[in-house]
C-alpha cells in the first residue's frame, strides 16, 4: 500500500484553452502513425486496380511478375483465401470491395484486382505495375444527370429517412405569393486526408494484431473478425494516431488485403495505399441534384418547402447522400416535402464525407432562401428569423437548445452586415466586384454508448483508459480536461490512453458524435471513482480503478431536437474580366453546446470554413465518359484551398447552455463547413447579379454568365429589390 497526498481541488478546467497533449511528440517525429511502426521481416504489399468500369478478369499474368526480385506473393481471385461478407456488420451490411480477390467480376474503375507482396515496397511496386491483367470489358455507364429514369427512393438511409411529408405541399405552392424553383448541383468530392491510409497486419501467438489508420478501431476489428471467421477476443487493432479521417478511414479494402497476405505468408505486411488509389478505394462525397420548391407569403413567411435530392451509388453497394435532410430541422414551414433518390452506376461506393448531406444540402437550401429573399425584398436574416420554429417542423420535439437566431445577431454585429446595401453589383474595388452573403448551419448532436475506466494511481496521478480515437481534432486533449474537470485535478496529472480495440467499446470518431458519447463515459467513470476516494484510505500500487458504461443512460435520453447552430458570413471579391473569385474575409458564429477546449474548437470551425471555400470555389471530380475512369485523380488536377485562397478566417460561438443534458457537449467537428459554400455562393450573387447554382464557381462559369445578358437581369440597368 502507498499512502498519497491529495492535492487541492482544482474546477475551472473546460472552456480554457490548452494546446495539444500530443503536440510535442507531433512536431517533433515522436508520434507514429500507421505506416511508421517497424517490425521484424515486415513485407510490403502494393495493390493493382483494375482500369475498367465493368467486366470480368480472363487472366491474370502472374508468372513473370512472381519470378521478379524480392517478390513473395501474388493474391488474386484465382490465389486468394476465401472470406466471409455474408453477415451484418456495425453500420450495416459491409460493402462487396471488402470480399477482395473473391470472384472475377470488375463493378468499376479502381476495384482491387490482385495484391504484390514484396519484400521492399520498391519491389512490390515495381511488380505490381508490371502484372498484366487481361479483361473481357462490358458497356458501362456513368452518366448522372438529373431526372435520371434508373433514379429510385431508397427503403432505408443511414442517415435519416428517405421521404418525409408533412402537409400538401403541392397545393401551397400553387397558393403561395412567391415561389422558388430551382435546381442546384453540387460534384464529386474526395476527403484528401494529409495521411494516407496505411494497415500492418501480423499474427503473434494465434492472435491478429493490426496496426492501422482508422476512425474506431473497435469498428475495424469487428469487421476483420467477421471477414476472417475469427474469434473477435482474438482481433486488436490499435490507431495510435491518425493524420485526417473525414469519414473515409472506415474498413476499406487495404486493410482486408494486409490481413489477408499476412496470414498467407505468416510474417508482418504492411499495405499502403498512394494519392492515387485513395481516389477510387476509400469512398467519396457523391454529386448531388437538388431541386428546391419554397413557396412564401409576401414577407417571406414560408409555406411549402419542398427539397428533393438525387445522389448516386455504386451497382454493388448502396449508400445514399441525404442532402435533402439538412432542411428538416431548420425552418417553421407549412408543409415539408424531403426526399433522396439515388441511381446506381458503374461507379466506386461513395461514403461518409465531413458533413454528409448537410454540406451540399445547406448549399442548395440556404442559397435558395437567398433567392427568396431576393424576391420577397427581405432582408436575408430577417427572413430566417422570421421562419424560426420553436419545436422541430417535422418532428414536433423540442428542441434541447437552439441559439441560431444569437448567432446571426452576433454575427450581422460583427461583420458590419447593417451597412450592406442590399442591391447587388454596387460596390467596386478597382476592377473586383465585392459583394458579402450568409446562410445558416446545423448538424445532428448525436451520442453514442461508449465505455471508460478512469485509475487514480499509486503516485497521484490518474490515467483514463477509453477506446476513442484522436482524427487530428485533439480529442486526446479534450478527453484530459473533461477528465481533470470531473476528477477535480490539474490536467498534467491525467493521462489518456485511446486508440486501441483491448480497451473496450467506445463510439467511433464520426458523425460530430466522438467527444460528446467519450465524454459521458469519461465523466461518469471520473465520478464513480471520485466517491471510492472519498471513503478515505491508501491507494494501492495497482491503483484504484472506476469503470462506466453509457449503454443504457444514452438509451433512456429523452427525445429532442439535438443540434448544433450555426450563421456563416462571406465577403467575395469577383473580377468578372478573368473569372476570379477571391473571398476576402469569412466569419462563423456558432452555438455549440459547451466549448471544451476553444484553442482547438477554432481550429475545427475555421478548417470547416476552408473547406467551405474548397467547395464553393475548387473541389471538382470529373469522370472520363469513354474509360469510367476520374480525370486527374491526384492534387495536380483536383484542386482545393491553398494558403493564398485562405483570408482572414474568424470563428467564435454564442452561450449554448442545455441544463437537461448530462453532458452539454456537442459536435463541433463537421458544422464548420456547413453553410459555408452557401454564403460564399450567395456573396458572388451580390458581388455580380448573378446566381450560380452549380458548384464549384469557377472562372469559366463566371465568365460564361458575364457574357449572358440575361443573366444579370435587370442589375446593370436599376436596382433589384
């Protein structure tokens, strides 16, 4: 037994800004992530994808690439081990891809066809470019457009319901004052997360142990227990830390192939996917379609808002982007129509991507009510606030907090917005257009169960042990101060464990969800633990330990409108003889539940904004009619910000409080970008006359509308109302 002296109680911790508990080991090469763990006699497996869109593999020419140096294995349809995609994994039935080298059928440009496993990954690369594959080709098609007649209503969605009606929309449109009907795009748009997707495989003593990049190792290790038969006691994967996650670092293909060559050879192989094959492995934003219907009393009063999306998927897996649910929560319409659709093409399975149907959603909806205040000569937030519902407009919940009307008070404050002249192409600055708009944001504030074992050690120190995982948000941090608030202590005396399977269930790092479902854990564990303290008495040398689990309290939380708020600001500068869109100055005002930690809280609101600016301005994929291949699948082709097209970025946030939330927290980590493609959509309106409703803006786009007169209308020649 130790005998320890409690230092005195320390409060105040959350809500002041701490850097990084990992920061040091980060800048300074200290910190590993999935492909720098070193191992003994660890091989290197290079994947080869097929340069199709639809067929079957005739042949695939191993033997020349087999007698090459260093090379071990070739693993392909014909070579491979069988494993298992019949079952229902964490989120659902898993994706085909994942049954890699299992049959000959090629659904896309970029399917895993084979696996070089070498014993450098020089040599496995060169090996891999060197197998021939041979393909009987099928006609393929990838053409989306609108109206598509393959188009369908999906049973289910992961996210939200497929169709949601509330009232007869049909007929408030045909009775309305003022209507908006306009349809909106948005294109293919990749994740492009700083780290590439890495996964070491190896067994050691009958158990799998898998290094790997991801967003939940428990999601992960589940999937590979199931994939390989196995005994999931048996299966860790551990994600030390992870260079940008996104949505993308789910189970993909690679890490089924490290697995997959690693129980073949019995020896570590490491799998490493370039720039280029994250294009067509890893998922992607799918395009969207949007049609949006709002029909309105003179001053704006919404009584029909009809939103409408089409998405795409792929011909083996279904996902679905539910941009039209972003307008559920947000405007006390009359009537609601809701609807996605979906066509299945010979495309790879979009995914999660920051802020799924909420970013191209709010795009198409938020510069929709510009328009309508456009129209109705209302003021753009005086329009929002006069459609602000005080219960959920489908739903009829309460809402556990709303505080978006703060926010664009707050935020009109700050930017300057009473001085905005609200007529469009007045302001010049030398030959730039300068024009300023806004849009409202909102995401879910979800909650997952989680589990959290919190130790007060022998030495006076305390150690948490949750399975989260830190994406580059610094949940690592965030974890500690909630732990140092609930324990009372200094945050230097709280150390956090994550990332790792054998540490239990804990929610995934998804959905704006991770630090508010680890946080009830962390926090109840803390609590527990704080009561044994208090009956006195000398901590052992294996400490004191206090364990939690949110199962059933997040199962009995009471039904309400749970979100994030959010008003975006956007000042562009457009010179209409080249096409350049410059935006000049951004500001986010965001009510967000209870701020952890605001050192990286602005940092997760002011990334969003940046890829705000990514979105309205740059990010575009394109896709090859003849081959079904993308175009450019690199960053010299697909382009987002870079430092020169970043302005002065501001982001702060209103009181949010919820005294009926067990924890108070919510998810700041996607709302960033929300709304943030609409307001800089909006401000080019102001800045030109002109309406872009297909993203991104680009110079071609602006130019072709300059050379249309009737685009600007009647701008040139008088004010629009």
């Amino acid at each position: 037994m130790t005998t320890t002296t409690r230092a005195a109680r320390v409060t105040g911790t959350l809500g002041t800004a701490h850097t990084r508990v990992e920061g040091r080991s980060k800048v300074t090469g200290a910190a590993r992530y999935a492909g720098e763990f070193r191992f003994d006699q660890l091989a290197h497996g290079w994947l080869v994808l097929s340069t199709i869109a639809r067929g079957r593999i005739r042949a695939v020419q191993d033997g020349p690439v087999l007698a090459m140096p260093g090379v071990l294995a070739v693993l392909h349809h014909g070579t491979a081990p069988r494993v298992n995609t019949d079952y229902v994994g964490v989120i659902g039935a898993p994706d085909p891809v994942l049954g890699i080298f299992q049959h000959d059928r090629v659904p896309y440009v970029g399917w895993p066809v084979a696996l070089v496993v070498a014993e450098t990954s020089e040599q496995a690369r060169e090996a891999a470019e060197s197998l021939v594959v041979e393909y009987d080709e099928e006609p393929h098609d990838i053409a989306f457009f609108a109206g598509h007649p393959d188009a369908y209503t999906p049973e289910s969605s992961r996210i939200g319901e497929p169709e949601v009606v509330k009232g007869d929309v049909d007929a408030a449109l045909a009775g309305a004052a003022v209507v908006v009907d306009e349809e909106y795009t948005t294109p293919e748009e990749h994740h492009s997360p700083l780290e590439p997707h890495a996964a070491t495989a190896r067994w050691e003593a009958g158990r799998l142990d898998v290094f790997d990049s991801n967003q939940s190792t428990v999601w992960v290790a589940a999937e590979l227990a199931q994939l390989f038969s196995l005994d999931p006691a048996s299966v860790r994967v551990r994600s030390e830390h992870v260079g940008g996650g996104f949505g993308s670092k789910g189970v993909r293909p690679h890490q089924v192939a490290a697995v997959m060559a690693a129980t073949v050879l019995q020896r570590p192989v490491r799998v490493v996917l370039t720039r280029r094959q994250m294009f067509s492995l890893v998922g992607h934003r799918s395009p969207t379609v949007q049609r949006v219907r709002l029909g309105a009393d003179p001053d704006g009063r919404l009584r029909a808002l009809d939103h409408q999306s089409l998405s795409r998927t792929s011909t083996v897996h279904e996902f679905v982007e539910p941009s039209a649910a972003f307008g559920r929560p947000m405007y006390a319409a009359d009537t609601v129509r809701s609807v996605f659709r979906v066509v299945r093409l010979d495309v790879p399975t979009p995914t999660f991507m920051r802020a799924p149907g909420e970013a191209p959603g709010s795009f198409a909806l938020e510069s929709a009510l510009d328009e309508l205040a456009e129209k109705c000569g209302v003021d753009p937030i005086a329009l929002r606030v006069r459609n602000e519902p005080t219960a959920g407009p489908v739903s009829g919940l309460p809402f556990s907090s709303r505080n978006l009307v703060a926010c664009f008070e707050e935020g009109a404050r700050r930017f300057g917005w009473a001085d905005r002249d609200p007529r469009p192409r007045r302001r010049r600055d030398g030959r730039w257009l300068l024009g300023t708009g806004t849009a409202a944001a909102s995401f879910f504030a979800g909650v997952g169960p989680s589990t959290a074992a919190v130790t007060a050690e022998a030495d006076g120190t305390f150690t948490v042990r949750i399975n989260a995982t830190d994406i580059g948000t610094g949940a690592r941090t965030a974890l500690t101060l909630v732990a140092a608030e609930a324990l009372e202590v200094e945050p230097a005396r709280v150390l956090v464990h994550i990332g790792d399977s054998a540490l239990g269930v804990a929610m995934f790092a998804g959905g704006s969800m991770g630090t508010r479902s680890w946080a009830w854990a962390v926090m109840r564990a803390a609590a527990d633990l704080r009561e044994q303290l208090a009956l006195g008495g000398d901590i052992p040398a294996e400490g004191v330990t206090a364990r939690s689990d949110t199962t059933e309290a997040v199962a009995s939380l009471t039904q309400k409108e749970r979100h994030s708020f959010g008003a975006q600001f956007a000042e562009v500068a457009v010179d209409v003889t080249t096409g350049e869109v410059r935006v000049r100055r951004m500001l986010g005002m965001f009510a967000a539940g209870r701020i952890v930690n605001p050192l990286t809280a602005r940092g997760q609101f002011v990334g969003g904004m940046i890829w705000g600016i990514s979105m309205a301005l740059h990010e575009e994929a394109t896709r090859d009619p003849a081959s079904g291949a993308q175009v450019g699948p690199d960053f010299a082709h697909y382009h987002f910000s870079a430092h020169a097209d970043v302005p002065d970025v501001a982001a702060d946030w209103v009181d949010d409080p919820d005294p009926d939330d067990p924890v108070g927290i919510k998810g700041i980590g996607e709302i960033g970008v929300v709304g943030a493609a609409a307001a800089i959509a909006n401000a080019v309106w102001h800045a030109t006359g002109v309406r872009h409703r297909d993203l991104p803006i680009r110079p071609d786009r602006v130019l072709g509308a300059e050379a249309d007169p009737g685009a600007r209308g009647a701008v040139d020649g008088g004010s629009r109302a």
